[in-house]
C-alpha cells in the first residue's frame, strides 16, 4: 500500500504507518457522537459565584502568585487572518468597484478608525502614489484593499492575527501580541515581577512574531513594570492527519505523494504539555481588549484562577488522606460528595466496597483540574457546556461542539439549540499532580471524540480529520468546572469589521 515515498515523509513527519492506519479506519467508521445527559447551567454544572464568594476566591489566586509556583499564558496564535478579510477578498472578485454590501461600506466609511490605517496609508503611497483616502475619492477602492491584503502591500491576508494592528494607542499602536503581554501583568506576574508567556506560531511566521516581541518588549517591561519571558512552539509534524478522497483511500497529489493537513487546534495538546508550569491560562489570539478594558477582565481571569486553586488544593488533601490509608467512612462520603457536587462528576452504580470507593476518588481527583469561564448565550457560533457521558460511565462536564451533537437525537439538539451558555475559550489550567509532578496530557485525551471535515485542493474534493479539539475531547478526562462570566470577557475579532466595535476602539 505505501511507496517508498509515502514511507520517507512518514518518517520526516515522525508518523507511523499505523497511525496512518487508524486514521483511515476512522475516516471508514466515523466518530461516536458523544451521549449528553443535558446543557450545563446555572442550576447543575455552572458556578455563579456570589460577591463574597468572589473576594475568596480573588485572594486565593493573589496569594497563590506569592508562593513559588509557575505560571504561563498560553495563546493559539498560529491561525492567518485571512478569514478576517473574506468580505474584502469577494469585493476584489465581484464584478463592481464600488462597495456595494453592508460590509464593504462598513469598511471603507471608517477606514481611518482602524489601527492599521496610518500603515495602510503609507502603503498607498508607495504603491500607487496616493493615500487610501485620496484612492476612495477616486474609486480605487480595490487599490486600497490590494494595498491591505496583497504581498506588495501589508500582506494582510496572508499574516497571522497576531500580528495586525488591532487597537490605537498614543505611543504607538498595538497587535494581539502586546495586548497579550500587556494583559498578563495583570493576572500573571509572580511575585519577582515575571510574566511567563507561551505562543504557538506556524514557522513561516515564527521569526516575525520574535522579531516583533524584541522590538517592543523593552518599552513594555518599562511601562508596566514586569519582565517578560516569551516562547513559541510549532505544531507538531506528527500531529498532522492523512487526507483522504471521497471513496476514503489516501489522496495524493499531482506528483503522487500524501496530503497531510494540520490536525486542528488539538493537536496543540502536545504543546500544553510541553509546557512545565503549575497553572496554565489559555485563550485565544482575538480575544483582546485595550487597555481602558483590561482591569474588569482581569478581574474574571484572577476569579477563575482562584477557584481553580482552591479546588485543586481540597483535591489535594483528600489525595494525601487517601494515600496514607487512613479514611474514615465519613471522609469518603465527603470525598464522594466533592466530586458529584463540585466536579459534576455522577456515578451510575453503588460502591460495592470502601476499596472500589476508595480506587474511584484516587481515580477521579488524581487528573489534570481545568476552570472555564462561561458567558450566557448571545447567539455568538462556538460549542458550549454539556454533561455528557464518559467511556467509563460516569457523567461530567464538557465542552461540545456543534459537529459533536447527533442531529438525529432530538434530546440532543433540543440541548444544544437552547442551551443558556456558550464556550469563549477562557481557560485556566492546573497540570501537576498533587506529589508536584507533571501530568502526561496526552494520557487524558478521548481518541474517539476527534471529528471530519470536508475540504477541497486543487479542484478535488477530500476529507480531513480533526483531532479532538483542544478544550473539547483533548481534555475530556481532565476534572473540569464551568464558572459564568459576564459576555464583556468574550471579545473576539472574527472579521476585520469586529475592530470597530465600540470594546476595540
């Protein structure tokens, strides 16, 4: 079945044949859909936390910055913007040059409030020997997006998100990157003043992000007063998935060999785990503020970082307890209760001994502890909370996507169309066991929870696969709380538009 070659780019990839193997049974099998028990609410399965509870758990997490354990940022940043600008790449290709749709007078009427317009204008400039307001008057408006998106001009299009000017500031204006490291002074900084942040970037553009960190750090270290400690990852090559045709055999390119495509954001897990921090915040590369916004959402970080502490440290002492042999009945009845009433974990049979009672709690408390912001459903797309049921029986908290629900199974899309939150990727993360050790991430990942997708190439149809999302199945034995946070938190920037909203302005 393979060639010589196919097995030479299995080996640059470090990929085995069977691995290649299993993907092709799961392209011919497909993926269970994952049986949900009901949407997670403010009733069962999400945290409301009260004023008085708050001011706990905020002091919980300052006082946890004090001690000597590490904590990093983590941010999904090798995603290119290109999406952004879809409405900008169909008005290139429609057959008018004058901006017809809502999005593209949106566009060009406040052209001059976006944080890349002094660049854009500089490039107009050079290109064509006008500004991009003088190119508008004259209606070249297509010079002006050629000038955004092309690789003569800004290359936009082509870019990642985190390195676009997405907020004007006087002292100069600022990409995802620098809100990122701006805002992590705020949540992060231990008590020698040290931000640990972490990036994963393509390669192609990794060279661009540091170049664009050294040029700026200093000046960011100096206004708020902390240092920084930045480093990137590249997804992993052997993370990469077979691409198939229609009839699921491997598809190949004109010259014959394979198509391999990125595996999804979960493959990133393998980065996470790379990653030796006690505490691991994540959220993605958009999602920023300026600075006029940053102390409240700050403010929800610093929540959920607290009530992932505290969690982890109850979990801890029953694990200690636990280790040294000493439980009373009473205890495991506590011990129990913790992990039905605080993790949302339920157990569909009764404990035939205190030993199978015992081996269940060790089993449960002893993963990886993951605290998730939820905001109420505003009608944004994204996956959402859910009690699903587990391989093993039980039923927890996680996150789903829409490509994980059986749209055959009433109860399950009734669940998921009307359920009262979603996911805006607003993760804290506790990865060492509780003797202090790192957890192996990647012996917490449900393989059957990935998923595929149909793409094309060259005019060819084929069909991807995605691993399980990295806060979906990749995480799906971690212990796992939803905590509601109001939807100022969430404040992506899907489409270049999105950047004058009123929040990035």
């Amino acid at each position: 079945m393979y060639r010589q070659q196919d097995l030479d780019l299995l080996l640059e990839k470090g990929i085995s044949p069977d691995q290649i193997d299993t993907q092709l049974n799961q392209f011919s099998s497909g993926f269970p859909f994952l049986p949900i028990e009901a949407a997670a609410s403010v009733k069962k399965g999400i945290m409301r936390v009260n004023k008085e509870d708050e001011e706990i758990y905020l002091n919980a997490w300052l006082e946890y910055l004090k001690s000597d354990k590490t904590v990093t940022k983590f941010v999904p940043a090798s995603g290119a913007a290109s999406r952004m600008f879809k409405d900008l790449y169909s008005f290139l290709e429609a057959g008018y040059d004058v901006p017809t749709t809502t999005s593209e007078q949106a566009f060009f009427s406040n052209i001059q409030q976006f944080a890349f317009f002094v660049l854009l204008d500089e490039t107009c400039k050079d290109l064509f020997r006008k500004g991009a307001v003088a190119l508008c008057e004259e209606g070249r408006y297509k010079d002006v997006v050629m000038a955004l998106l092309h690789p003569e001009g800004l290359d936009y299009g082509n870019l990642p998100k985190g390195l676009l000017l997405f907020h004007t500031y006087p002292e100069g204006n600022r990409t995802p990157v620098g809100e990122h490291l701006s805002e992590g002074t705020l949540y992060a900084k231990n008590a020698e003043g040290r931000v640990n942040v972490h990036f994963t970037v393509s390669e192609e553009h990794r060279e661009l992000f540091e170049l664009l960190v050294a040029a700026r750090k200093l000046s960011y270290q100096i206004k708020l007063g902390a240092t920084f400690k930045v480093s990137y990852s590249i997804q992993k090559p052997g993370t990469d998935t077979i691409a198939v045709d229609m009839n699921n055999e491997p598809f190949r390119e004109e010259d014959g060999t394979l198509l391999f495509r990125p595996g999804g954001h979960g493959a990133l897990i393998e980065n996470l785990n790379d990653i030796n921090s006690n505490i691991i915040f994540i959220k993605n590369i958009d999602n920023v503020v300026p600075d006029r916004l940053k102390e409240e959402e700050a403010r929800y970080k610093k929540l959920l970082a607290g009530v992932l502490v505290t969690t982890q440290q109850r979990a801890f002492g029953y694990l200690k307890k636990l280790e040294a042999g000493e439980v009373h009945r009473d205890e495991l009845a506590e011990m129990l209760a913790f992990t039905e009433n605080k993790l949302t974990i339920s157990h569909p049979q009764k404990f035939d001994s205190d030993a199978s009672l015992k081996e269940y709690l060790k089993r449960k408390l002893d993963r990886p502890f993951r605290v998730c912001g939820m905001v109420k459903n505003v009608g944004e797309p994204g996956g959402g909370p859910f009690i699903t049921v587990n391989p093993d029986g039980t039923a927890s908290l996680q996150i789903l996507e829409s490509s994980q629900i059986d749209k055959n199974d009433p109860k399950a899309t009734d669940a998921f169309n009307n359920g009262s939150h979603f996911n805006p990727v607003d993760l804290v993360c506790g990865v060492k066991c509780y003797q202090g050790n790192k957890f192996d991430l990647t012996k917490f990942v449900d393989p059957n929870t990935g998923f595929i997708t149909h793409k094309s190439k060259n005019g060819k149809e084929l069909k991807a696969l995605e691993l399980p999302g990295l806060w979906n199945g990749a995480m799906s034995d971690w212990n796992t709380i939803f905590v509601e946070v109001p939807v100022t938190t969430f404040n992506p920037v899907k489409t270049v538009n999105d950047l004058l909203r009123p929040e990035h302005q």
